[in-house]
C-alpha cells in the first residue's frame, strides 16, 4: 500500500522533533486497532510506531495529548512495561513511539503470571514516591469517584443503546437484548444502592483523593504485548488517567477480547488495593461493583451499533465488514449478559 508523501513527511518531521537522526525507509500498516490507525516505520535508525488518533465532531477526548502526557509519567514510574513516548504531532493528529516486538495475546493464554505482572505495572505506577508526578495528569475518560457516578456512567451508556436506529436483523436482535440489559440493570442497580446504605455509607460521597488511583484505563492483555522473554508490555492508554479502583479492577476483570481467569479477582485487588489507603474499604467497593462493570463492558460490546463508534472502528480499519462485526459483538454481549449473571447471584 503506498503510503500519502504528506504522511511520509510527518513522519520524518516527528523523527526530527524526537531528535532522531534517522532517514524513513518504509512506512506500513501495522496491527488493525479498534480506534486508531498504527503504522510500523522503518529507519536508518530502527523501526518505530507511528499512531494516528481518531477524531470525530461527537467524540470530545483528546486521545493524542490523554495518552502522550500518560504514556511520558507511565515510562519513568514503570520503566521496561510500556512504550516510551518519543515525539508528537497535535495538527495532524500523530505521535512516534517506542516500537515493542512481541506477540499479541489470544483469549485462553492468560494466567496467574500474566495477571500478577499487570498487578505490578499498577503498583509502579500508584507507588506513594512517584504519584506526585502525575499530579497533571487529566481524570481517566468516563473517571468516577462516587457510587452514584458509577451508577449514571451504566444508565447514561444504556440510554445512548436504548436510542439506536433498527434498520435490519442484527439492529432487532440488538435492541431485544439491550431491552434484558435495561431491566436486570434496574435490579442491580436497587440491589447495590441498598446494599451501599446498609453498610453505613452515602452514595453521592466521593472517593478521597489519597484512595484514588493513576489508572491505565482500558487495561488488560487485549492491550498487551508478550514480549520475547515472556514478559507482557503494556500499551494503548488513551482513555487513561485518574480513577477509582474499583472501575479499575470492574474493567480488567470485563475485557472482552482477552478475558482474564474471573477466579483470580481477589488476588488482583488485593495486590493493587493494598498500596493505597484502607484498603479493606477499596477491596469491599471492588467487589460491590464488579457485576457493574460486567454490565457496562456488555453495552460495550454493543457500542458498534452507534453511528460514532462505528465510525471510529472504519477509520481504525476501512476495509472493515460491518454485519459480521455486529455478530461478533453480539455473541460477545450476550456471553458477557450471562456472566453478570451469575456474578451478580453470588454476590446478593
């Protein structure tokens, strides 16, 4: 595929910025990613990653600046475990990183190494001698800090589903099970705020700032490399920032793609929780809102039927076959649906 000389030359313009002395001697697509455009760049110098952010009128995050300023903070708290950020380009919508050789994680590799390694990447990263670092650093996309926030993120996803344009078969069986979704969510939701008041708390409380935590947002091995010494390297942290916790953890245990072993969930809160403060407290939110964020990664699954989602994914890999990726997703939401289930009947 030839690639555009006004790419090319950014690319040479982003190698200069980085004060790389290096001349480009080819330029590649390179992994198909869920949002963005990832190009691999060879150079007299090395190969290196090109990333090109998606931008849309009805998708307001900064992407590039959210993980650059990340990814900057992330390579000096947890150096060795991320891509360092070498160069970015805000007009044309690029950044130049590091380029990590690995290997992609399929669903069924995961094990307790893998996921006790991610444990330590957000121990470095929560570590009380460099979290003054990431003062700056924005709140994570979607960041809550009260239950009732939790519960307006899954309401306010839910209600964005509920609206979709039905137009063909996959729309129906979409809007069918989004209507499932709808009524064990006013279950749950019920359940948790009265199992929240039950235990003394308030709801619209929110989090402490020193129980707060720098998460990498979207974490999990569908956002990782296995390197070749076994080693996972993690990447893509757009959506990364400050947050709660208990999100943190709800979200690693939900991946779709890459699911983690859900028998492993208290080891994984133990381990990250217990660096910060009173984390019995933490680790009780934790398991309060797991079948939450179980919910909300099934509205997920289903975000392809919402035109800027959608769209986000064409510009991520334009020969994309949208009715086969509705399937897809929907198998994964209902499979999702059924797991929040049970959790959910553990649990009450």
């Amino acid at each position: 595929m030839n690639m555009p000389m006004d790419l090319l030359a950014q690319c040479a313009a982003l190698l200069a910025d980085a004060d790389i002395k290096a001349t480009v001697q080819s330029l590649m697509i390179g992994n198909v990613g869920g949002n963005n455009r990832i190009y691999r760049l060879e150079t007299t110098a090395g190969t290196f990653v090109v990333k090109q952010y998606f931008r849309h009128e009805g998708d307001t995050r900064d992407r590039l600046a959210a993980e650059f300023a990340f990814l900057s903070y992330a390579s000096q708290a947890a150096p060795g475990m991320v891509p360092v950020p070498l160069a970015l380009d805000a007009s044309s919508g690029l950044a130049l990183h590091e380029f990590i050789e690995g290997d992609q994680y399929k669903a069924g590799q995961i094990t307790l190494a893998q996921v006790d390694h991610a444990a330590r990447f957000f121990a470095a990263l929560n570590n009380p001698a460099v979290r003054r670092n990431a003062a700056t650093l924005p709140t994570a996309s979607e960041a809550c800090f009260s239950i009732t926030d939790h519960l307006k993120l899954i309401a306010a996803r839910l209600d964005r589903l509920r609206s979709i344009d039905v137009a063909d078969d996959e729309d129906r069986t979409a809007q069918a099970l989004i209507d499932k979704i709808y009524t064990f969510w006013l279950v749950l939701r019920d359940h948790l705020i009265t199992a929240y008041i039950r235990s003394g708390a308030d709801p619209t409380a929110h989090l402490e700032p020193a129980q707060r935590c720098v998460s990498p947002s979207d974490f999990g091995f569908h956002n990782a490399l296995a390197q070749p010494n076994g080693v996972p390297r993690f990447l893509d942290f757009e959506y990364a920032g400050w947050d709660d916790p208990a999100k943190m953890t709800g979200d690693f245990f939900a991946q779709l793609a890459v699911p983690v072993p859900g028998n492993l969930f208290d080891r994984f809160v133990q381990k990250t929780i217990a660096i910060l403060p009173r984390p019995e407290e933490l680790l009780e939110r934790a398991r309060l809102l797991r079948p939450l964020y179980q919910l909300k990664w099934c509205c997920i699954a289903l975000n392809v039927f919402l035109p800027v989602s959608l769209a986000r994914r064409k510009f991520a890999n334009p020969s994309l076959d949208e009715n086969n990726l509705k399937q897809v997703q929907l198998a994964k939401a209902e499979t999702l649906f059924q797991s929040v289930q049970r959790i959910n009947d553990g649990i009450h």
